[in-house]
C-alpha cells in the first residue's frame, strides 16, 4: 500500500504527492486558513504545468512555486483558482505576469479564461477537467485529475470544516455530486487547507451528512425560539465559537433560514415568517 505523503507544514518547502502533482504551503496561517493554504502544481505528459491555488502574494512564497516548477522542469502555463477568496487569489495576478500566463477561474474579477462546468484542460497540458461546486463561494470550482486525484478547494477540507458563505442548497448539492463522482473507487481529495483527504466519497458523505443534521439543528432551534436574531441562535448553536468566527456562524445561520425557507415546505406559517425575518438579516463583519 502507498504510504500517504505528508504535507509540509513549513512555507517555502515542496512536498511531491505524486510524480506529477507537488505541494507547497503558502505562508498565511491564521484563525481560517488551518495552517495556511495549500498550493498545488499539477504538470501534464509534455512538461507543462497549471499552479492551483497560488494563496498569498508574498514573494517568497511565489518564487518557490516557480523555482519548484523549474527544478523539475516544467513550464506554468496557467494559474487556476479554485474559488476568490484573498487567502487563495491574492498571489495570483503577480504570478501570472511573472510566468506570462492566464489565470482560469470561475471568478469574473480574476477570470482571463472563465472556467465553465466539466471544461478539459489538457488545453493548458494537464489532464484535468473542471466542477462546479458552489456553495463555499459562488465561484468555487474543484478539479478531477486524471480520476485519481480531486483539488476540492474549500468545498471540502482535510480535518476541518468550511463556511458556507453561497447558497446552502448548492452546498448540499456540490457535495452531493463529488459524492457521485467518487463513489465505488478510491480517490485522494487535495483540499484548499488541512491535509490529504484518504478517501474523498467517505469524507463528503460524513461532511454532508454533518451539514443535514446542521440544519436541522438550526430549523428545531428556530422553531423554539422563532423571535431570536441569526447572531443568537448562532451563539446558542455554536458555543465553543470564539468571539472571532461569531459572524461566520451568524451567517450561517441566515444561510440556513434562506435554504429552509426554499424547502421547509412543512413549516407553519409562524415558521416561514421566522426563516424569512432572519434571511433578511444582515451580518456585521463579514
């Protein structure tokens, strides 16, 4: 059996996960980010390569991913975004013009090649197809490597748990099809922080499963205190959450009551007002 490789917990040092794929970590850890997130190198058959995820625009960070790509001898011919988020996008227009290559991503602030759904990037030399997979963020993407690999972004994470800052249903629905995509064989999940995901369709059926319950959770909550604020219910859903991730799980919450008020075709009548007061909150700090 392959021994899993070990991610670096160090910035600046490569970690081979396969012949062809290469992690580095960017040097951003903080309360979101687990340690920091993970930059990925996917190089093709003819020697070019796609940078996934370039994090930080720190210039140490970005001249290890390129001194990474040369030392192998590969050439960046795109950087991809799995989704906008500064901890992921912030390097990426610097290294772009400094490998004189396009950023591809479904983000229309980053896009120079706008990332459609099922898309073949061998185009760029590497044996790859993009997934739409919102719900993180509107503009979250995965990609399938070869069937054997998936860079999942922060749609599903190594050890950790994701915000959802989009919509909840597509969420649900995003997990649901990588639960689709990897069932019946084994395929190792490359997240946007934390570490090696084993075994991709066990970790998204737990994490669907957990979101479920989660608004379950949130619906019997609101139920039974149907004139409490998002910020409440969120304090009272999510107790150990530090006063720094409060307007995280606040928005949350909202998140919830937006899908609930889609699909809760159950509720009563002072149910549906509840979801559709705390779908119109708005949330400070985030």
């Amino acid at each position: 059996m392959a021994t899993r490789p070990r991610l670096s917990l160090h910035p600046g040092t490569a970690t081979d996960v396969s012949d062809r794929i290469v992690h580095l970590r960017a040097p951003n850890a903080d309360e979101w980010t687990y340690g920091g997130t993970n930059t990925w190198l996917l190089a093709g058959m003819t020697g070019r390569c796609m940078v996934v995820d370039p994090g930080v625009a720190d210039h140490d960070h970005l001249g290890a991913v390129q001194l990474v790509a040369q030392q192998r001898g590969w050439i960046i011919t795109a950087i991809a975004l799995t989704h906008d988020h500064e901890d992921h996008s912030d390097g990426a227009r610097e290294l772009a013009a400094s490998a004189a290559c396009p950023i591809i991503a479904r983000s229309n602030v980053f896009a120079d090649v706008l990332l459609e759904d099922g898309l073949d990037l061998t185009v760029f030399g590497v044996d790859a197809r993009s997934l739409l997979t919102p719900g993180h963020s509107d503009d979250s993407v995965c990609f399938d490597v070869s069937g054997t690999h998936l860079l999942t972004g922060d749609t599903l994470l190594g050890g950790h748990s994701s915000g959802v800052y989009g919509d909840y249903g597509d969420y649900l629905r995003s997990l649901e099809r990588l639960v689709a995509l990897t069932a019946g064989h084994t395929v190792t999940g490359l997240p946007g922080h934390g570490s090696v995901i084993d075994d991709t369709s066990t970790a998204a059926l737990q994490v669907l499963a957990i979101r479920r319950q989660r608004a379950q959770d949130v619906r019997d909550a609101i139920a039974e205190h149907p004139s409490m604020t998002a910020g409440e219910l969120a304090a009272q859903l999510y107790p150990s959450a530090i006063r720094f991730h409060l307007p995280s799980a606040t928005q949350m919450v909202v998140g919830i009551a937006c899908h609930l008020l889609k699909v809760d075709h159950d509720a009563s009548s002072a149910l549906r007002a509840a979801y559709r007061r705390l779908s119109a909150e708005r949330v400070e700090g985030m």
